[in-house]
C-alpha cells in the first residue's frame, strides 16, 4: 500500500511565493538527473539541456475570470461562485458560497468590477452530489464573452491579495505567455517562467516547439483524502491534442530525441492518450481522469518542467513517480530534493520557482 502521508513535508509558511517574480526568467531552477544528481541554476539555463533533435510540449490553456460575486435578488445576501465547467452556452457548473442554502429558482444579479450591478443575472437551476450548482446565465448572449466585465482571475488560496494588487498584478503574470484557449480556472504554472524571448532562442537552436490543451480544473488543489492513494478518485479535465503535435512528438521519438513536457498537465495529456493508443501518439480529444502515482512506466515523456508541488498532492505523486519510472523510489528522491530546495530558500507552488528532471 501506498500511503498519502508518505508524500508530506514541512514548508516553511515564507517560502510558499506571494507574488511572481519581477520577470519571468528570473525564476531559479532545481535539475534533478535521475538517478541522484541535483543542480542549482537559474531558468534559462534550461536551454544548456535541450538539443536540436527534442521537442517542448507546452500547454496553451488560458486561465478565465471565474471569480465573479454578487447579490441574491431574492431574500438578498451576497455571494461569490466560481465557474468550474461549461455545460453548453449560459448553462454552467458553479462552485458557489455560502452555498448550503441556496435552493433552485435562486437568482443572483452579478456585479462589475466597479462593483455596481450588471446586466448580468444567474438562475440556480440544480444542485449535484459534489456540492456544485447548475446556473443559467441572462442578460448576456454568451457569459463568457463578458468574465472581464463581472469576474476576476481565480487564484490559489495559499495567494492573498487586496483587489488592487489582483487587478495591476494577477490578470497579466498568472498567464504564460503562450496561453491561447480559455478554459481554466488555474495556471500551467511550469510553463510562467518561460518569455518569448526564450521560447525563441529554444526554437533558433533547432527544438520543435508544440502544443497541447488540458483545461485545469478545480481538482488540481483537491487534497487526497484516501489513506491509500490506490482509492484516490481523479477529477476529470478536458483535453485536446492536435495532428501537428501528435506528428512533431512521432518524429521527434523517430529521430532519437526527447519529449520535454512543460507542466504536469502537459505530461498527464501526452500519457493519457498514449495509454488510450496502446504506446502511440495520435489526435484525439476528450476528457482524461489519468492518476500517475508510484510505480508508473511512462510511454511518452522524456523530460520534465515543474514547479514545486502541495504537500499530499496528486501532482507531488506525479512527479514522484517520474523521477524513477516503474519504481516506488521516486518518493524518497523528490522529498529529498524538496529538501535541499528548502535550504537553498527556493519559492514554492504557483508563483514559486521550478524544477527540471532529466
């Protein structure tokens, strides 16, 4: 058995990064090569790893503003909900608080940023098992079209900010730069450190430079809460990967180089579907719930950019589990080389610093 207290740690609360840095490669870089090896360099060192015959896998999701807050026009009340996941157009799941009393028929007339009323109101319409409610947006054609107007960036809840700081701040920097299809509610947090600039030099040097979609969804600061990781239920997030990448990735794997995946999403894309093709890399699009825990035999990924993951977390398990693949002694190396990024004084989670295994 594979316990979820085996994956905790202590974080000293002043390591876990508030802010990002003031530009992106600023950011630190802990390379970790398998088996043991750990070295200390800044970000765009990574460029000194890649080679003209690999390819970097990079998520373009963008994360939408599905904050957004208001009033209950019936018995009054304010409210904030977070949009989790589009049913069809208006027609929403939502996370909603104070929840526990709202009933369906429930109407919440929306605030702008300004925070006046907006045209914008919202029909509680269910309730599901998971605590999420079923709303039906008015008084706009298509919401999403309006999330700038009404609703802000959602950020981690390890991040405080004043709505100042939110707005200056937050809507720019809690973006890559790559970022391209709305659809999260959180960042692909590996892939902020990186600029045009050194997405451009990577490119001049020969590395193909490719894309996938995995729209991030609440379920990645989900705690496991299962003793056992094995009963660990995965939420599920949306995914797309294009003919161009699937043929990059071949070719890439054809001509003896590596599949760099920027991001645990990235990496969770390109296994699941490889799982789904018996080892192959093809288009496809759907949904993926794939848990990738010690031990783990990975078909695709060669290579990983990551940030420095939750204590218990299914994406501390992930990377786990690929610093040595088919085995269960991953856990040990990342605690270890968490620990040495602890002395080092190395920024954590969303805004934090990053790691590359090798």
């Amino acid at each position: 058995m594979v316990r979820t207290e085996d994956f905790d740690y202590s974080l000293p609360q002043e390591l876990i990064a508030q802010k990002p840095r003031e530009n992106r490669e600023d950011s630190r870089l802990l390379v970790y090569e398998r088996p043991s090896t750990l070295t200390h360099k800044l970000f765009p060192a990574l460029i000194h790893s890649l080679t003209p015959k690999d390819v970097l896998v990079l998520n373009d999701t963008r994360v939408i503003a599905a904050r957004a807050r208001g009033v209950k026009l019936n018995g009054g009340g304010l409210v904030e909900i977070l949009l989790v996941e589009e049913i069809a157009r208006n027609d929403w799941w939502v996370m909603l608080r104070p929840g526990k009393r709202v009933r369906p028929g429930t109407i919440i007339r929306f605030w702008n940023r300004s925070g006046q009323p907006s045209e914008i109101e919202g029909v509680v319409e269910a309730k599901n098992d998971e605590g999420l409610c079923r709303i039906s947006f008015c008084g706009t054609p298509d919401v999403t079209s309006d999330l700038d107007q009404i609703g802000e960036i959602p950020l981690p809840p390890y991040i405080h900010r004043n709505t100042a700081e939110h707005d200056t701040m937050d809507n720019l920097r809690y973006q890559t730069v790559f970022a391209n299809k709305p659809g999260s509610v959180a960042a692909p947090t590996a892939g902020l450190h990186f600029t045009k600039s050194l997405l451009d030099q990577i490119e001049a040097m020969g590395v193909t430079i490719c894309t996938v979609t995995l729209h991030i969804g609440l379920g990645t600061f989900a705690p496991v809460k299962a003793d056992d990781i094995a009963n660990h239920v995965m939420h599920e997030e949306r995914f797309e990967l294009s003919s161009q990448t699937a043929s990059a990735i071949n070719s890439t794997q054809q001509r003896g180089g590596r599949v760099f995946a920027v991001g645990t999403t990235t990496l969770r894309v390109l296994e699941s579907v490889a799982a789904e093709q018996n080892g192959q890399i093809a288009a496809a699009r759907g949904r993926t719930k794939i848990f990738i825990h010690p031990p783990f035999q990975f078909r695709v990924v060669d290579a990983l950019v990551t940030n420095f993951h939750l204590p218990c977390s299914t994406l501390l398990m992930l990377v786990s589990a690929f610093a040595s693949p088919g085995q269960t002694s991953g856990r040990a190396a990342v605690l270890s080389a968490y620990k040495a990024a602890i002395t080092e004084k190395y920024r954590f989670f969303s805004y934090g610093d990053a790691m590359l295994i090798l």
